[in-house]
C-alpha cells in the first residue's frame, strides 16, 4: 500500500533547457555558462533566443565577458 504512492513522483529535468545544450543545469534549468546568458539578456527563461540575439550577442561579447 505505501508502494502505490511512490508511483506519484515525478522527475524534474537534469539537463540544461537550452537547445542541443547536454550539461547538467546548476541553476533555474540553465548549467553555468547558459545562466550567464539568461542573466545577460542573451535568451529567454524556457532558453530560446530573441529576434536580436546576433546585435545582442555582439554587445555582450564587447563587454569582455566569458562567451562561447
């Protein structure tokens, strides 16, 4: 009978959000450099890129930050 509840469980995602991105995720389901780019505008909390990515990318990677 104590068994029939632990069918209930269910798991939460391990892996990063973003696309084709197989790390294991460290905070808010982004691993560390993806949480970096959420944090900097550079995608989106469900990991997907906004329109101006290219423009936004480019003024992030002028800053000197660590990018890919």
């Amino acid at each position: 009978m104590a068994n029939d509840k632990a069918d209930n469980v269910s798991q939460l995602k391990t892996s990063c959000c973003v696309e084709k991105c197989v790390k294991k995720n460290d905070r808010m389901n982004f691993c560390s450099e993806h949480y970096m780019w959420f944090k900097e505008g550079l995608i989106n909390k469900t990991g997907h890129k906004p329109t101006d990515f290219d423009k936004k990318f480019q003024a992030f990677q002028s800053r000197g930050k660590k990018a890919a």
